[in-house]
C-alpha cells in the first residue's frame, strides 16, 4: 500500500523514486498548468474569464497536491509520534517536557540545592555583616582614642594614647578584610560538578509610557511591528478608527469555483 512504511529488510526502492513515481500524474499536469499560465494575456472579457478559470483549475490542482502530501506523509507522522511518545515517557519524569526549563525530578533536586544556596549565602552575608558592624565600633574606638591622645599633655601618655589607636585601627582593618572574605561555601560534588550562584537581572516595566518611548530608541521598527500586528488584528475585527493610524479601503480579487 501506498501509506505503509518499509520496515527493516524491505525491497522497496528509495523514497525519493518512490514518490516520483506516483506524482507522475501530478507533475505532469502542474506544468501543463504553468506553462499555460506563462502563455495566458488577458485583454478582453473572454480572456479575462479563461484567466480565472486557469486560476481555479492552477488552485484545484494545488489543493489535491497538498491532499496527497498529507496523504503521504501521515504514516511517517504517526511513527513520528510513536516515537516521540515513547522516549517523552522516559525522560519528561526525569526533566521535564519544556526544552528551555527545568522540570521532573531534576526541577525537585533544583529547588532542594537552590534552598539550601540561598541559605549559605544568608549565612554569609549575616556574617559579613557582624563582621564590619564589629569593625565599626572598632573605627570608632580608634577615633575615640586619637581624640584621647590630643588631650593628654603627657609624652609618656600621648605614646600610649597613639598606640591604643593604631591597634584598634589595624583591628578595625583586620575585621573589614575578614567580612570581604566571608562567602557561601561552594557546592562541589566528587566527579567535578559543582553548583554555583548565577546573577540573574530582569526587568519589570511599571509606566509603560516611559518604556515605550524608550523602546522607540532602542528599535523603533520592532515597536512599529508589533504596533502594526495590533492594529492589523483591529482592522480585521471591523474596528475602523484607531488613533495614530489611517484606515483606508482597498480591494483584492478573489476567485469562487
């Protein structure tokens, strides 16, 4: 049969003979067509209606073309789906069936490592912030000191005075480098993965006026696109004033058999 498919083993010549050898008819008859279109002038009403006749008979033809194409094609779309039916089984509870995200018993684990990431890196900036609060009043102790210094009239003093504020100040300095180095332990695993922090920005729009005017420089031919689809869509709902834009009427021909 024509819509079986040759399985392993098969005697049957390759596809693209196959396929010649039954359109034989469709070809033939799709070049009859175009080279009477190539040869057609309309300059009267009887060409004109001979033209319009070529046109539904070129349109006729094209439609049983694509009637077979699908024909043709439908049990290798199956087998196809057969396929992907069976591998989507095995891997969608693995991952997901959404080629860009994650998802499945893989999106499960995710979310139990992204958890416990975030938590190390609460940790860590809690940490560093104990640290560079402590060297706070460390700075300030050191200030406190130097002022202590400027007090003092003794030489023997003002030493002491000078030395107390220097230690704090190499303390306070000791501790800012201490926070600076304070990071969430990374995760690595014995065969070399290793799951890290990954900055992702994005962007919310909230005044769409300001983000509009914004995108006309950044691409204006983008937003008069996507403006044109808009509107595009209007006029084909009957909508016959839109602001900004001039509706005006045209015509087409069309052929009804």
């Amino acid at each position: 049969m024509m819509n079986e498919i040759a399985g392993i083993g098969h005697n049957n010549p390759p596809l693209d003979e196959l396929l010649a050898e039954e359109t034989i008819d469709l070809r033939n008859r799709a070049i009859d067509l175009v080279g009477a279109a190539e040869r057609a002038t309309v300059t009267d009403d009887d060409t004109a209606a001979r033209a319009t006749k070529l046109i539904v008979m070129i349109r006729d033809h094209a439609k049983k073309i694509e009637e077979m194409r699908e024909q043709r094609k439908a049990p290798f779309l199956e087998s196809g789906r057969i396929v992907d039916r069976h591998f989507t089984s095995i891997r969608s509870p693995l991952i997901g069936d959404d080629a860009k995200r994650m998802g499945g018993a893989a999106l499960r684990v995710h979310n139990l490592v992204d958890a416990y990431r975030r938590k190390q890196e609460e940790i860590a900036a809690a940490e560093r912030r104990r640290l560079e609060e402590e060297a706070e009043k460390v700075r300030q102790a050191a200030a406190e000191a130097a002022r202590k210094q400027q007090e003092v009239s003794k030489p023997e003093q003002r030493m002491d005075a000078e030395i107390d504020a220097q230690r704090l100040r190499d303390a306070a300095a000791a501790l800012e480098k201490q926070a600076a180095e304070v990071v969430a332990t990374p995760i690595v695993t014995d065969i070399g993965a290793k799951a890290h922090r990954k900055t992702v920005w994005k962007a919310t729009i909230t005044d769409l006026g300001a983000a509009l005017k914004h995108c006309r420089k950044l691409n204006e031919n983008a937003l008069r696109e996507v403006c044109q689809s808009l509107y595009d869509k209007q006029v084909r709902a009957g909508v016959r004033s839109l602001p900004g834009a001039e509706i005006t009427e045209d015509s087409t021909t069309t052929y009804r058999a």
